[in-house]
C-alpha cells in the first residue's frame, strides 16, 4: 500500500506515462541521514555531502553483498528486497537570515520498471535480476548546467535527462520551466517538488562496479529502447521518486523579487546536481522470479501491485519505519544551521562545483 504522500504524485504519473511499473518499493521514513557514501567514497567517514538513506539496517561506509544479507530490518516494505538506495537532502537556504533548515518529504518511493528490447514483453530475452553485489549510479553531485543538446543521445546525454523534477501545483500557472525537466523551479510548489531519476538498465555482464559508473548503461531511449554495444544483459530499470513539502516555506520568501531558497546539501542552488544511488542487496532467486513470473497482464501482478506477486512479501509501513540505525558521523543535519555540513559552499555554476573534503575546505 502506497503512502498517503505518494498519492497526488502517482496520479501525475500515471497520467503522464510514465507509472508503467509493474511493482514498486516504498521507503518512508529514512533508515539514516549522514555524510555517508559506500560507493563513491568507500570507507570514508565522513564524504562529502548529507544523504538520506533507504533499506537495509548494515548500511556502514564500506560493506558488500553478503553484509546486506544479514542485516535485520529495512525501511522499505519488501523483506526480500535488502538493498540499499540514497539520494542528497534538500535544505531552505533563508534569504533574510542565511541559516539553512532541512525540508521534509514523504519518502521515497523505487518504481521497479520492465523496460528496453531485452524485456519479453517486447521480444526479448527477458530481464535479468541485478547481480549480487551489483552497485551503480546516476546523475552527478557537481554538475550545476546542462552539457548536452535533449535529445542528442549519447550515454552523457541521457545521463542529465536521467535526473528529472515536477513542480507540482493547484494553479494553472506553472511558473517555471520544464522544458528541460533537470533544474529547479523559481516559484512556490504548493503541492510539494518532486525530484525523480532512471538508473541505468544494462549491464556489461563482467564488473559488479567501475568507478566511472561505466559497468551500466542507460537504454537508447532513456526509458526504452536498446542497450547499447557491450551491454548484453537488460537489467530491471529503477526510476526513484522523491516529494519534498517546499510550500511549507512559502511565507518565508518572495516568488517575484527572491530566486528560489532550496538548494542540495551539494551546496546546488540549481538542481542540476540531483543524484541517486544503489547498493544490490536483494534475494536474487526471489527477484528473478519476480520478473519472470509476476508480470502477467491477466492479474493485478500487470497493474504494478507488489502484494499481488506471490515471490514478494510487503511489509506494513509501521514494520518499515521502525528499521534505524544510529548516525556514526557525529554532527548536525537538522534544526537550523549556519552553513551546510561538511564543507559545501554555495555554488550556482555553470562550471561544475569544487567538492571539498572536510581536510580541504576553504577558509573563506
């Protein structure tokens, strides 16, 4: 069962398309919130930015497949599903004051899509279940402006269109440009901003992970289409979701004189630096199964109902909410702040950000 939040969100997507899934994920309440990042800076306490964690409890700076396995809990609804998937906090950087201030969101919520040439239902082969110990990523925590033409189609191209967001509202007057569909908004979003990504769908068959991120590739068509030469295995394509409650700032700044007050925990004002990523830790004979045999048109299992795949267990949100683990980077993320944590300056572009290591900040 989909959370309350997911509700108006959904309905937008479906309308649009692009809710095609036909089993979802939900992750509500955050198993944890730090500087921590297990594929880009391995080992490594603290990296460089805040991100909200989903899934399994054994989520550390440095861990593999087998770890995941044993963890105890997961904050998100399928037991099978012992994976893990982070995404950077938004904060409201204060116009008048300067502070910063964390912007609540109802969670996120991983579309797992039967998607490209390979997938049976459009001749292929059929999808294959992620490899154990399979990680990967997409969009880029320094990127601040658009490098490519839409549309153009090389792997760098369909890697910013990748990274997406709706400014969601009541009024017929948009009031931002969505033409591009990657960076942010500059008015009041009254029924919350929804940032959303597609991760890789292909897989070079060989390396569980490179540090290019060059092991997956995105489908031709972003979200169908054909894997590219020397990626011969089509993956299940992940699409996450994120809906974060901007409107309740909305007295606190001026649409018509004040550019837009959020930024990433990236030091982004501009939205372009939206990013995911995603640590296999499922039960790869239950997820196969899922794909093989739970994708039928004459049940609810083609609709995109989790409960109805009998491979699947869909824990209640109660269950899930209750998985924490304690925070071991020891500073503050939440309450108002003076400066971001860690060392993340503000930085609009349109070059890419500098990112910084705590050891290397600037001193002004």
């Amino acid at each position: 069962m989909l959370r309350p939040s997911f509700f108006s969100l959904l309905a937008v997507l479906s309308a649009s398309g692009v809710a095609r899934a036909w089993f979802r994920v939900a992750c509500g309440t955050p198993l944890v919130q730090e500087r921590i990042d297990p594929i880009l800076d391995p080992g490594q306490n603290p990296s460089n930015h805040v991100h909200t964690v989903e899934g399994a409890s054994n989520f550390s700076p440095n861990y593999d497949y087998d770890t995941l396995r044993a963890s105890n809990c997961t904050s998100c609804e399928v037991a099978q599903d012992l994976s893990n998937y982070w995404y950077p906090k938004l904060y409201f950087h204060d116009p008048t004051a300067g502070t910063f201030e964390p912007v609540s969101n109802g969670g996120l919520l991983v579309y797992y899509q039967n998607r490209g040439n390979d997938d049976v239902a459009n001749g292929g082969p059929g999808l294959k279940a992620f490899p154990a110990g399979l990680k990967m990523t997409t969009g880029n925590p320094a990127l601040r402006s658009k490098k490519y033409p839409v549309g153009e189609g090389s792997q760098g191209e369909l890697g910013e269109r990748a990274i997406q967001w709706s400014c969601l509202r009541y009024t017929d007057a948009e009031g931002y440009d969505n033409t591009n569909g990657t960076g942010f908004p500059w008015t009041d979003c009254e029924a919350g901003f929804n940032a959303r990504l597609h991760m890789p769908a292909c897989w070079d068959g060989v390396n569980l992970y490179k540090d290019d991120n060059s092991h997956v590739a995105y489908l031709s068509g972003l979200d169908n289409g054909a894997c590219p030469s020397g990626y011969p295995v089509g993956l299940m394509k992940l699409f996450y979701e994120v809906t974060w409650s901007v409107h309740d700032f909305a007295d606190r700044w001026d649409p018509s004189t004040q550019s837009w007050p959020f930024v990433y925990s990236t030091g982004d004002p501009t939205g372009y630096s939206w990013h995911g990523d995603f640590q296999n830790g499922w039960d790869t004979t239950a997820l196969q199964n899922a794909i093989d045999k739970c994708n039928n048109p004459n049940d609810q299992t083609g609709s995109g109902v989790t409960e109805a795949c009998s491979y699947l267990t869909v824990n209640s949100a109660t269950v899930a909410d209750a998985c924490k683990i304690s925070p071991i980077v020891n500073e503050q993320i939440n309450g108002t702040l003076s400066k971001l944590p860690g060392c993340n300056p503000i930085q609009a572009g349109p070059g890419d950000a500098t990112m910084y290591s705590d050891s290397n900040c600037p001193t002004s």
